[in-house]
C-alpha cells in the first residue's frame, strides 16, 4: 500500500466526519433555558424536535440555524411524559434523514451529535450499549423502544440527534428520562407524538398525587368483595393538594379499579391517567379496612415539579 493512500482508519473517520455533516444539516440550537444548552432537529421544513425539559421559557425562543443565523421558534406542543416537545419556526428547515432504530443491534457503532450556541456542531462517539422492547418513563410516557447509547453526552447535546454511522437519525437524546444515564427517544416514538400533537395541541396525562405498591389480594377478600383480579396497588404516599387527597384517598386504601381500567401494578394506573383523562370525574374502587369503596377523582394536569 502506498503511503500516499489512506489507511483504514483514516478512511473511517472520514466516513464519521461526513455523517455528522449530514446530520448537522439538520440541527439546531435552541435558546430556551438559561441554565442548559439544548438541540434540536429538523423533523420537517418548518418543525424541530427537542427535549421538553429544556424548555424553560414559553415564549422568546430563539434557535441558531446551521448557518449560524438566528430565528424565532414557538412552541406548537410539548409532551413532558416522553420528554418532546414540537417547535414552529418560518425559517426553512433541511428535515433530517432517519433510520429504522428497530434495526439496531448492541455494538452498534452510533454519534451523539448537536449544535452549540455559536451555530458550531458538536458530536460524540459510541456504541449501542443496551436494546429492549417497549417501555414506560417515570412520567408514563409509552417509549416504542428501549435505546442506551454507551456515549458522552456533552452539554448541548441533549435535544439533538442520535444518528447511524452513515448520519441518518436514529431518535433524540436526552438526559430528562432517567436520572443515572442519557437515553434516546426512538424515531418511531417521536412520530406518534408528532401526530398527537398536531391533531390536538399538548399531551396532557392525568395526576393523581399517590404513590404505590403492588399488592396480591387474598382468595377471601376476593370472594367477598366479588373482584376478580389477583393484584392491587395499595396507597404508601398521598401528595397534598393533589386529586387523590382532595377526593379523600388515605394511605393504605387499597386500589382495584380507576375507570375501566383494573389496576394491579403502577403501569396499569398510569394507562388510566392517558391523555385526554385531564378535568375528568373517574370512579376510584378500592378497598379500606376490609369494606369495598368508591370515590370520584377529578384528574388533574401534572405538575411541572411532580
């Protein structure tokens, strides 16, 4: 080989820097919070895609272009449970290239990349370090995939994009869906948001205020109260002020039913407090001291601190 030709190393990170060219294409600051730097990406001409937690202002946002111009962005909806929220901006927009994050496998060599306040991209380097199914964030967010990129996570970075080795993204970073790692938000998650929200504004789930533990309902309990299902989630903690104890929920009140839904574990509450279930009345069943119970529950938005 002749000195003068590249290795294959060299060859690789050629390959590297041109992905994130590609996708920096397509990534944007966004000026909305004075403690954090944040990203976003061009899901359409006129559509960003950054983190919700980033967000500390609804009004006055400003994005940095990849040309390093800078353009005014208004919030068209946000879902804190998944950690997205959707921009608007006149400015005309290069919508990223996206991959099939379902074809992923671990060791998967994948770029953290962004774009900081000067306009200037930012990337990290790494692999796929962990792959599941679907999963429920600590806020009941339905994530379609579980995606943990083995990556540094550089200010700035969060809100931008996770992209392949050949620079089409994969999903969204951020570090608002787990307090010990960054994580991604797959494409196929941040597609079904997207269209919630552009057919209805904000995804709002329920509160409650309560937090809770599964339980197994003895046979003879289940017999005299005539409940068909095996498990419940008992009461160990009511926030003040919340829809629980405004409705009279007390700690050790035993939970079956909310609405239609049966509730065993804390997921099954969760899908009961779905979106669209904010200012409404839902029967609580539930069992206190022995004696079966109902109560009405107007659920409430989430607090932005809860």
């Amino acid at each position: 080989m002749s000195t003068n030709e590249p290795g294959a190393l060299a060859a690789l990170s050629a390959d590297l820097a041109a992905a994130v060219e590609r996708i920096a294409a397509s990534l944007v600051y966004v000026d909305a919070d004075r403690r954090r730097d944040s990203s976003g990406i061009a899901w359409d001409e006129h559509t960003i895609v950054t983190t919700d937690h980033a967000l500390e202002r609804d009004e006055d946002i400003e994005i940095v272009l990849p040309d390093g111009k800078r353009a005014r962005a208004a919030i068209a909806g946000r879902d804190p449970s998944t950690d997205l929220a959707l921009l608007h901006t006149e400015a005309t927009l290069v919508p990223a290239a996206r991959a099939d994050a379902g074809a992923l496998r671990v060791g998967n060599i994948v770029l953290a990349v962004g774009r900081d306040e000067d306009g200037q991209p930012a990337a990290s380097m790494g692999v796929v370090s962990a792959l599941d199914g679907p999963w429920r964030t600590w806020r009941g967010g339905d994530i379609d995939r579980f995606v943990r990129p083995d990556l540094s996570l550089y200010p700035g970075l969060s809100g931008g994009a996770l992209a392949d080795a050949g620079g089409a993204l994969l999903g969204l970073n951020t570090w608002g869906l787990s307090r010990r790692m960054a994580l991604t938000v797959p494409n196929a998650t941040i597609e079904r948001v997207v269209a919630q929200v552009n057919a209805g504004g904000s995804i709002r789930p329920g509160y409650l205020g309560i937090a809770l533990q599964p339980v197994r309902l003895p046979d003879s309990l289940q017999r005299a109260l005539d409940i068909a299902q095996e498990g419940a989630v008992i009461v160990v903690d009511v926030a003040g002020g919340g829809p629980a104890e405004k409705a009279g929920v007390m700690i050790g009140d035993v939970l079956v039913h909310l609405g239609a839904q049966p509730l065993e574990d804390a997921d099954d509450v969760q899908r009961a407090l779905g979106n669209g279930t904010v200012g409404q009345a839902l029967t609580l069943r539930f069992v206190r001291a022995g004696e079966a119970r109902e109560l009405a529950v107007t659920i409430e938005e989430r607090p932005q601190d809860a």
